[in-house]
C-alpha cells in the first residue's frame, strides 16, 4: 500500500497499525521482536525515521501503562539498572561481561548486552564478533546479546545505542550492560546514558601518570583492573595500587 516501510527480515510496517503490532510483540518480551525495533532504530535511511520514532513512542507508552498497571495492583516492578564497561583492547570486556551476565542472571535478572563493534575507516565493514566471545550467555534465553557497529561515530558507543537499550528495557530487560569499543580515553559518551560506568585497565598499561589524565579516568565509577592472576599478579597489584595513588587527586563525580 501506499507509505508502507520495508524492514529487514521482510517485516512490513504500514502506519500505525504495524508498528503497534511490532510495539506490542516488544512489549511481550519476544526477542525476534527486539532484533527487528533494534535494526529499526539504528537504520540511516530516512524513510524509516518516521517508523523508528513511532516505534519508541508506542513502545515507552505501552511500557508506562504496564507499570501504572502493576503499580494499582500493588505489584513492584524490578527498576532497570544500565552498566556502561569501558577499556582498551585486550582488557578483557567481553569475558568480564560473560561472567557478570551469568552471575545476574543468576540472581533471578534478564540481561541485555550491546556491543559496539569499531568499523573500518576503509570499508565500512565490521566484524561484530562479540558475541562468539560470550558462547555461555549466546545460549542463555535469559540474555540477549546484539553486536552493533560505530559506523564512525565518536565518543565509543554507536548513533542509536541510547534507542536500543530504551527497546530492551521495554522488552523486559532489567539489567543491560552496554560495552563501548574500546579505544581509549575519549570513550565518554556511555557515561551519560548508564547508571554505572565501569573501566577496565589491563597490567602494565602505563605508569601511574596515566590514571590522572581527564577523560575517562575522571568520568568512571569503578576501575578495575583486569587479568590479576598467574604472572600478571604482582603487576596487577602494583597498577592497582598506582591507580588508587592517581584518582585521590581526582575531583569526585
């Protein structure tokens, strides 16, 4: 018909009797639902703007309607918790994911993890191979776990990772753990949109002038430094002991 939009996966959204339908499948928690909403949001083509913003409208109301609903009923909703974990390559992201993920869900929650994936400055292509990395919680129906790319995007996270973890909260996801690129220090803009923003610092990644550098160091809520076992042991005890120097000069949050 006329003014209908084309997603992936051969979903169809006419206006508005679509998107509700999809807005509505999200809000029942089904992941095939959430895949579609996320490859919604993140699209750069216009037409689908239009449907993206319907989308996350349809669905934060739905989604506020269920919890005056519960809140009536005297039922109490568990609050969503947003975790923003941060390093440099090789600092080990993705296996701390995987066993923080399993002890949360562990604990009765439902996780979502958003990895941002750099892409190249040449191609435009991404690897997007988190996931294989995560091969417990990939199996895990209590996860749901989406690789997403930068497409260039500066501060370590991608255009639209804020619109994917408000469709994961709708979804039923308590707890989502957002995992920026992983390059550095200017990887700030996951700070603002988590509750808690963690940084991870791999043994022998610089003398202790390194913890005092603005950016990064000054935004975090946790550092933790990663690989503290076998050889690395007394390395890891001395950046740790060196960071804790560092961050007393700091200006607290």
């Amino acid at each position: 018909p006329a003014g209908a939009l084309r997603l992936r996966s051969s979903w169809v959204v006419s206006e508005p009797m679509t998107v509700r339908a999809l807005a509505s499948a999200l809000l029942r928690g089904e992941r095939a639902a959430l895949a579609r909403g996320i490859t919604l949001v993140e699209s750069r083509a216009p037409r689908m703007r239009a449907a993206a913003d319907a989308l996350l409208e349809a669905a934060l109301n739905d989604r506020q309607a269920q919890n005056d609903h519960a809140a009536g009923s005297g039922v109490a909703r568990v609050p969503s918790l947003r975790i923003g974990i941060s390093g440099p390559p090789g600092a080990g992201k993705s296996t701390l994911i995987e066993a923080l993920g399993e002890e949360l869900i562990g604990r009765g929650h439902k996780l979502a993890a958003l990895a941002v994936d750099p892409s190249s400055h040449i191609s435009g292509g991404s690897i997007l191979g988190d996931k294989t990395r995560m091969p417990k919680l990939s199996a895990n129906r209590s996860a749901y776990i989406r690789p997403s790319p930068s497409r260039g995007e500066l501060g370590g996270v991608a255009r639209r990772t804020e619109d994917a973890i408000l469709l994961c909260e709708c979804a039923g996801y308590d707890r989502i753990i957002v995992e920026t690129v992983g390059v550095g220090q200017s990887e700030v803009a996951v700070a603002r949109m988590c509750d808690v923003f963690m940084l991870l610092v791999p043994p022998g990644g610089g003398d202790e002038l390194q913890g005092i550098k603005r950016g990064i160091m000054e935004l975090c809520d946790i550092v933790v430094v990663t690989k503290a076992d076998g050889a690395l042991r007394r390395p890891a005890r001395d950046a740790a002991r060196q960071l804790k120097s560092a961050l007393q000069v700091m200006r607290p949050k």
